[in-house]
C-alpha cells in the first residue's frame, strides 16, 4: 500500500528532504524530488506542473506533510507516537499523534482554498473517540492561512513545525 512504502523508506526522505531543503529548493521542485525518489515518475509525473492536476497529488501531499511531522518529532528527541485510524464505514483520520496530555487528530488536504467539509471527519472521530487526554484537531492544507474552524486549527503545510 501507499502507506507501508512510504513508512518503509521514511527515514531515506527524512534524509532527502534536508538535503534538498539546504540547496535550497522550493516547495514545487521538493514535490517533483520526492517524487523521483519514491519512484513516482512510472505514473507519468515528471514535473511540479503535472503534480498539480495528477489524481494521487492529494496522496502525496499528505505522505509529504506525515513524513515532515514524523522527522520533526524526531529531530525533538521524542518517540513518535504516530498513527492512523480507519473504521469498517471508511471514516479516516490521516493523522493521529498521542502524548501523555493530549491527542492530536490531523486532516490533510492538499487544495489551496479551504473547503467547510474538510473538517467533517474531524468533528465525526471526536464524536466517535472515548478519550482521557484532551483532543486537539488540525487541519493541514495546501493554502497559506491559518484560522480557526469548527473547533479545529487550520493551518498552512508551512506552518507544520508549529504544531
């Protein structure tokens, strides 16, 4: 699956990311990079234009922005508590990080102009989820503001290291 490559060559992206990061390289050529690197270019995408408009862009967006959390945790000394949940009915969480305090759910979206519904299944798993430590709700998406909604923080993939 998707997610068994992507956690299998995480620590090589981990690793191509930083190096790609300090020759300074934007955001666009670092998607194309990663792509290559995964292996991605038997899809038929060659360029950050074709990324835009390819059907697994939203795939790949969020493995991106799951391996830049899973490194920042990393690079903090802390264990990374990282996971994803799926139920029979197929509501997903792309994203879950739990600590001693808290848990935290992410969505990952890689459009640009937010979207109501894109927290739905947000405020679903919080209806859903019987938990002790207190639960923090993030939208990550691929536009530039950061607000929130409907009890959740919607923030740019720019500002992930914040979270």
């Amino acid at each position: 699956t998707t997610h068994a490559r992507v956690a299998m060559t995480a620590s090589l992206v981990v690793v191509f990311i930083l190096s790609v990061q300090s020759q300074g390289c934007g955001y666009g050529a670092l998607k194309a990079k990663l792509c290559k690197v995964l292996h991605i270019i038997p899809l038929g995408i060659q360029s950050p234009t074709q990324l835009l408009s390819h059907p697994l862009r939203g795939a790949i967006f969020e493995n991106w922005v799951v391996s830049e959390y899973l490194k920042q945790q990393l690079h903090r000394g802390m264990r990374p508590n990282l996971y994803f949940w799926r139920d029979s009915s197929g509501l997903e969480i792309d994203l879950l990080h739990e600590d001693a305090a808290s848990i935290k759910a992410f969505e990952i979206k890689s459009g640009a102009t937010f979207a109501a519904d894109w927290t739905g299944n947000l405020q679903k798993w919080c209806d859903l989820a019987d938990m002790h430590q207190e639960i923090k709700t993030h939208l990550i998406y691929g536009g530039t503001k950061n607000f929130a909604f409907k009890g959740s923080h919607v923030s740019p993939w720019h500002q992930l290291p914040e979270l």
